[in-house]
C-alpha cells in the first residue's frame, strides 16, 4: 500500500482515538490492572523462600529478559502499519514517540502508572502468574516472572528518564548501564531499526540482529505514516 493511503488511515486512526472516550478508559483500565496485580504479585514475593546468592542471580537474568521481551514488542510495535480495526488507534498513537520523544513532566509514580496503561500484553503475563503462583510452581521460576512483570512497567520508567531526566543520581544510574542513557537510546530515535530495548538496552546485541534480519524498520515506513498527522500529541496524556 502506498505512502499516502497509510497516512490516511493513520489519521483517521487518530481521529478515531481522540473522538472516542473508550481509548482513554481502556488505558486507564489497563493501567489498573497491570499496577494492581503488579501490587499484589509483590506480596507475593515477600511470602517466597529464596536464598540471597539467588536471588541476585534471577534479578539479573529477569533484567535482561525485562530489557529483551519489551524491546521486542517495541520492535514489533514499531513495524506494525495496521491503522484499521479495533487495535488501529492504539499503534497509530504508539508512532507518535519517534515524533516527540519528550514527555511531558509528570511525577515517576504518574508516568510508572500512565505508561503501564499502554501494555496490553502485560495484562495477560500479570494474570498468567497470578494463576501460577497458586500451583506448584518452582518459586525461582516464579520470582522470575513477577520481576519481569514489575520490571517492564519499570522500564517504561527508565525509557522516560532517558528522554527527561536530568538530575545526578538517575545521570548516575545511566552511566553504570542500570537506567538506559540516552547515549545508547539515541540511536534508535536517529538512525532506522534499531536499539529498541528500553529498560537499560543490554539487549540490544540480539534484538538488533532480529530486527535486521526480520523487519523493514520504521523510518520509511510507520514514521512517514505518522508525518501528515498534525493532531494533538498523545504521549503528553495526563
Ligand atoms: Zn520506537
Ligand atoms: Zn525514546
């Protein structure tokens, strides 16, 4: 399909979305869910007998499974050009972080919360483990899985500090590779299919080699989709 075509339905996507209250409910929605069962997976945590050598070494393989499973959604995300149907006004006004990277300011605990509104998929892991943890399941296995469910609402985090964050400790933690600096994620925003992980970026060794092999990339494609829409912004939603 050709250039402009897309940009029509991307726009009427927009229109779609900004029109209908339900994809403001839906995030919000969303964003309850996830934030909600993240909360309850945490007590959970706290009841698991662990030992610590242990739980350092599954923090750190949950980090970079975190960085690797929303990097490739991100990925996927990026490259999708489906503006109709149900999901269309979601990924169309998921194209707009490459045009205004900067995020409004709001306080960590409101972008934590606002951002886990957009993980769909996260809803179903979150819910997945909630029904796992009631079985027998092996408790590094499921220690695992609840950091990998916090983390990626925690990478959504990392992701907006790396645009917005100036103050020395989080500049601190970027430069000792836990948040993601902007000297790696730059790449992403300046050059085309590539550096989609978002939480620290240690995976992007893999995901760009997925990417390249895969996928078309997104400046030829779902960015020029997003270029003739002159609509608000949606990634300042409050
Ligand atoms: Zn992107
Ligand atoms: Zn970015």
């Amino acid at each position: 399909m050709n250039i402009n075509t897309k940009q029509i339905s991307f726009n009427l996507a927009m229109k779609k979305y900004h029109e209908k209250k339900r994809y403001g409910y839906i995030y919000l929605l969303v964003s309850f869910l996830n934030v909600g069962m993240q909360f309850y997976l945490l007590s959970v945590l706290f009841t698991l007998n662990f030992q610590w050598h242990l739980f350092l070494v599954i923090f750190l393989l949950a980090y970079f499974l975190t960085d690797f499973i929303n990097g490739y959604i991100h990925l996927y995300m990026d490259n999708n050009h489906n503006y109709e149907g149900i999901m269309g006004p979601f990924v169309a006004s998921f194209h707009l972080h490459h045009r205004h990277p900067t995020y409004a300011n709001f306080s960590l605990p409101r972008i934590y919360f606002n951002e886990s509104g957009a993980k769909f998929w996260l809803v179903l892991f979150l819910l997945l483990t909630i029904v796992l943890s009631f079985t027998q399941i092996n408790s590094y296995l499921l220690m695992t899985l609840i950091f990998i469910g916090i983390l990626s609402s925690v990478a959504e985090v990392s992701h907006f500090l790396c645009h917005n964050g100036k103050s020395s400790t989080v500049l601190f933690l970027q430069n000792i590779g836990i948040l993601l600096s902007m000297k790696h994620h730059r790449k992403h925003h300046e050059e085309d299919n590539q550096s989609y992980a978002f939480l620290n970026g240690m995976s992007d060794f893999f995901l760009d080699k997925i990417a390249k092999r895969f996928y078309d990339g997104y400046q030829n494609y779902s960015d020029l989709h997003a270029k003739a829409y002159v609509g608000e912004d949606t990634r300042n939603r409050g």
